[in-house]
C-alpha cells in the first residue's frame, strides 16, 4: 500500500490550542496544501492556521496498490459518477483509509490534538493516546442522501451503511467545526452530535487576500459570471434557458461559464453564452482570467440542486458582485435575500429567469446588493476571522477533559 500525501514541516505552535490536520481521499483531497483538495479549502485554512502559529504540521494520504482495486472492483457500475460514489462511501474503503493515515503520523506531536477535515476517515480511532479529536466540515453524508441529485441511484443498503459510519465518527469527536447553522442542525438531529459539541466557525473565500473594490464598477455591465466545476449539480442546464428567458429584457447580457472540465452541451441555447472552461488560480494566465471576470460581472449566479456551502459565493461577495443562489441546503445562510442577493428554488427556471431580469435591468438594485454583499463577506468569510475563531473554540475545548479518542457510542 503506497502513501500520497505531503507532510508539512512542524511548525511554531500554541500548546493551548494547536493541532495536527488530517486530511485523506481523492474524493475530498490528499495534499494538505493542495489548492484543489476540499474545493481549495484545505490549503486556505491551514495556511492562515500555520501563520497563526495552531498548526503544528498536516498530512495527507490515499488508499493505493491492490487494496484500492479490489474495492473498485467491488463497487463496479456502469454509470462512472455511482461507481465513484460507491467505492468513497463503502466503509472497508474508509477503514482502511483510516489505518493509512494513522500510520503517516508521527510520534512527537506537542498537542496530541487531531483535526480532520471532513469525515472520510474515523478519526477518533486512529490512535488512543487521550488527546482531542475534531473535525472541519462543509457537509456530510446525511445532507448529501438527502438531496434528490445527491442521492440518485445510491441504494437504501449502502446509504444506511454510509450514514451510520459517519454518525460513529460524529459521535466520538470531541468538537465538530462547521461552516455553517444548516448543518448544525444536521449534525445534531441526523447524526446525533449533542449540540454544545458543535461549532460554527464558518469559512474563508479561496483568496489570497481580499480585493480592493472599483469604487466605479459598473453595477450595468449586464455580465453574469457562474462558476461551476460540475456543470449540472451546479444548476447549469437550469440557468442556461433561464437566461435566455432574461436576455430578451436585457438585451446583450452576456453569461461567463467557468470552471466545467466538459465541452459546451449541444442541447442547450448557447446565445450570449462564453465558456471559458476549467482553470486554475495556481496558473498565472488563467489567474488573471478568472481575477478579470470577477472584477467586471455585474451579477453572480449559482442555482444548484445540491450545494453544501458554496465557496465561490463568498468569493463573489468580496468582489462586491450580488448573488442570486439556491435558497436551500447550507449555501442559502450566506445571502440575506433583498438585502445583499436574492434566492431561487432549485430547478425553478421561472423564477432563476425572474431574479436574473430583476438585477440585470436595474444596476441600482444590483450595486445596493452588491455593496451589502461585500460587507457581509468581510464580516462573516475571511479565513484569519475563521483560524481566530477556531483558536478559541479549542482552547475553550481543553477546558474539559478529552473524550479519550474513541468514547463509545451515545
């Protein structure tokens, strides 16, 4: 079994409140420093924790060789995105996962406190040593089996199996860090965390500092920008008519798709569409592509029929851009709606065309959006804002005793 994962060097830390981050699997991401693991979370959150002196190192790994095969094998179904699906969330894929990284950490760790992000691996057994586990989380298993596009396909055995896997890692943490209150909620009345043991502390914008605003942007562009890596979960074959719907009282509007790895789809209106594909903020051209269309669109689009919190929201909020999102799942916390956004049903095309009329027909509107928008994201999205809230939620942890790295089931 082979180990892919970067191990940080350990840094200058805070024996109050520092600790070691876990990460594992390709589903969410095996470099810790990675800028695509956790949808580029990973790297943001422990970067700003190293600077703030809490990480005292990180690794990452996946599952490799014959193992990994085998449970391919098993998992087999001819539709690629189930299959994957099936082999992430089989639990002998994450048990075995689980001792993989377990076996990466070293033996000198200051705080004896770990932190995982997500719930891919049981953290709480990895080693019993009574220090603190915790984990980070922008969703989980529950929300996703109960969303229509999340759950589709994936049989009742095999989602019951998922469900209770995380809901015994849940269980054993002594903290749950949250990005926001929709999935406390979730934690608490799906998978039975007691309630004083989970934390929102939000979440960061994927930016390497926050934008200067145009003090002369032009809120009547009529640019919309959606940003979406998976093309349909994103909401994709709903905006595209509902644009067109919008296009014809504002004509010349122009829609910038970015982020799909697939060629445009032949079965949609394509009128006013510019598709500019996958990039990456590692590569300078393509940064300064994706600087550029944020810094010209007027409004910001992300209709999606699954969304557990959306990072490309707060981005968009930083920018001073308004969003019009789903008003469900996690991502409809972040927009006040008719203050700074508004919200549309998932799969709605009349009233996603509606809210994209609204905006692009009145640049008053949009700037007032706008400008609420870029004060909710400084106040609420920044990742040094997050790391100084999560140094006070563990140094208020350790006010207690652990619960001793695998307490049993409640």
């Amino acid at each position: 079994m082979q180990i892919s994962g970067k191990e940080s060097v350990k840094q200058r830390a805070d024996g109050e409140s520092s600790f070691y981050g876990l990460i594992g699997s390709g589903l969410v991401g095996r470099e810790p420093f990675d800028r695509r693991s956790f949808s580029g979370i990973s790297y943001y959150f422990f970067k700003e924790c190293e600077r703030q002196g809490l990480l005292e190192g990180a690794v990452g790994c996946e599952l490799e060789g014959w193992r990994k095969w085998v449970l391919m094998a098993l998992n087999f179904h001819r539709q690629k995105s189930l299959w994957r699906m099936r082999y992430y969330l089989d639990t002998r894929y994450r048990n075995q996962l689980t001792r993989v990284i377990g076996s990466k950490l070293p033996g000198d760790m200051v705080s004896r406190t770990l932190l995982q992000i997500g719930a891919m691996f049981d953290g709480p057994a990895i080693r019993n040593d009574g220090g603190y586990r915790v984990s980070y989380n922008d969703g989980n298993i529950a929300m996703r089996l109960r969303s229509p596009y999340g759950s589709r396909g994936f049989d009742e055995r095999r989602a019951a199996s998922a469900l209770a896997y995380e809901r015994k890692v849940a269980r054993r943490l002594d903290r749950v860090f949250v990005m926001g209150d929709y999935l406390t909620r979730s934690f608490r009345d799906d998978l039975g965390v007691p309630e004083e043991r989970i934390v929102n502390i939000s979440h960061g914008a994927n930016l390497d500092e926050i934008p200067q605003i145009d003090p002369a942007k032009d809120y009547g562009a009529a640019e919309v920008l959606f940003v979406a890596v998976e093309f349909e979960r994103k909401g994709g074959r709903t905006l595209l008519p509902a644009f067109q719907r919008a296009r014809k009282h504002a004509p010349g509007a122009v829609l910038h798709v970015l982020g799909p790895k697939t060629t445009p789809p032949s079965d949609l209106p394509m009128e006013g569409v510019r598709w500019h594909g996958f990039m990456r903020k590692e590569v300078p051209e393509e940064a300064a592509v994706i600087e550029d269309l944020f810094r010209r669109s007027s409004v910001f689009v992300l209709p999606s029929l699954y969304e557990p919190f959306g990072i490309s929201v707060s981005e968009a909020m930083l920018y001073g851009i308004p969003p019009i999102i789903t008003g469900d799942w996690g991502v409809a916390e972040k927009v006040r709606p008719g203050v700074s956004g508004l919200h549309v049903k998932p799969g709605d095309e009349e009233s996603l065309a509606a809210a994209l009329t609204e905006l692009l027909t009145d640049p008053g509107k949009a700037e007032s959006f706008g400008k609420a928008a870029r004060q909710r994201g400084v106040d609420l999205f920044t990742w040094p804002a997050v790391v100084r809230k999560l140094r006070s939620e563990l140094e208020r942890m350790r006010q207690s005793p652990p619960l001793a790295g695998g307490a049993q089931d409640q």
